[in-house]
C-alpha cells in the first residue's frame, strides 16, 4: 500500500497533541512535500508517535518539538526534535534495545517500559529503512527515520499509481 508521508505525520501529532497541551509543548510540523511510502499506515504512524511521545515525555515544560519530513539523498528523513533532557553518546548507542531506560531514577516518573524505541527500530527495519539518532546531554535530540520512497527517487508515486489504476490510501478516515 501507498501511504502519504504527510498524513503519517499528520495522524502521529494528532494522537500526541493532548500530552503535548498537558505541558504546554508546541508542536510544530513542516511539511516538505507529497512523498509516498510503501507500507502499512497505521505502524507508520506508530513509530512517528512513538518519537513525538518520548519527546513530550523527556522534555520541560514549555519548549517546542519539531516534527518534519524531507528528501535525504533519495530517502524521505522524518525528524523529529526535541529541547529536552538530552542523551549522552554512550546512551544513545543504546536507547534502541529493549527494555533500556536511561537512568530509571531520572526518568521514572514518565512512566514508561522501555519498548517503545526498539518498537520503533522494528517496524522502520520492516519498511525497509532505519533510524538515526543526533542528541547532545542538556540540549535536546534529534531522532530520524529514513525510509526508501515509493515510486522512484521524484516521490512522484502518486502520478505513477494512477497511470497503472492502483487506488491510494490516505489513511483509514480518508478511505
Ligand atoms: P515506552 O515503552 O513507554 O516508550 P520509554 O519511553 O522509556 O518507554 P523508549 O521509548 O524505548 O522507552 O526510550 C528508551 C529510553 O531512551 C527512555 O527511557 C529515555 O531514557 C530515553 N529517551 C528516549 N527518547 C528520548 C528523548 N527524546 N530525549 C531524551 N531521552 C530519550
Ligand atoms: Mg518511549
């Protein structure tokens, strides 16, 4: 299935945006274009909210999230930033593992079991792409996720479908 990048992101701040308004966290989407991916929509939207969640969860009140997609050297990178707590190199190397938490005493009161990044990790493997993550203790993070696009490297997956009658989801509310 074609999945539009732009409804992922979309869906994905949608379902964050009461945690977000509990903190007084803006989320600020950009969107670059009209990308398509081939997959299935509901664990895409899955791994994005999972990204938008950690970075409401380890973030102070008040500061700003950035969630974004654009074209990297033929892959759609879907960013999402955070001024949060920060990781340090060590713990970044290890943030994808199941069950791992940094400092438990830190970030006990979020509450959270330690899956959902390696939740993430998966279902990116699944579409084909893989996940990256920038972050600098005290400053913030960065976490991305690049996926191959459907339909060439143009993204033009949209014109190409219709050429070949192929019907495009654009996600279970639009169907
Ligand atoms: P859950 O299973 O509910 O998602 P979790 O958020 O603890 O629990 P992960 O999402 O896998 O689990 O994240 C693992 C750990 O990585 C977190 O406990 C936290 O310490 C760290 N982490 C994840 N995202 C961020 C972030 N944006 N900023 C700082 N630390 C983060
Ligand atoms: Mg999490």
């Amino acid at each position: 299935e074609l999945i539009p990048i732009g409804r992922v992101i979309e869906d994905a701040v949608d379902r964050a945006t009461t945690r977000a308004d509990a903190k007084s966290i803006t989320l600020q989407v950009v969107s670059g274009g009209e990308w398509y991916v081939e997959g299935n929509f509901e664990l895409l939207v899955n791994a994005v909210r999972n990204l938008v969640d950690n970075a409401i969860s380890y973030s102070n009140e008040r500061t700003q999230v950035g969630i974004g997609a654009k074209l990297d050297d033929g892959r759609i990178a879907i960013a999402v930033t955070d001024q949060g707590i920060g990781l340090s190199t060590e713990d970044t190397e290890r943030v994808f593992e199941r069950f791992y938490r940094v400092d438990p005493a830190r970030s006990r009161v979020t509450g959270g079991t330690g899956l959902g990044l390696s939740i993430v990790k998966h279902i990116v493997a699944t579409h084909g792409g893989e996940i990256r993550v920038w972050s600098k203790l005290g400053q913030g993070s960065t976490f991305t996720i690049l996926l191959p696009i459907a339909g060439g490297d143009d993204g033009r997956a949209l014109e190409q479908a219709a050429e070949q009658g192929i019907l495009i989801s654009t996600g279970p509310d639009h169907e």
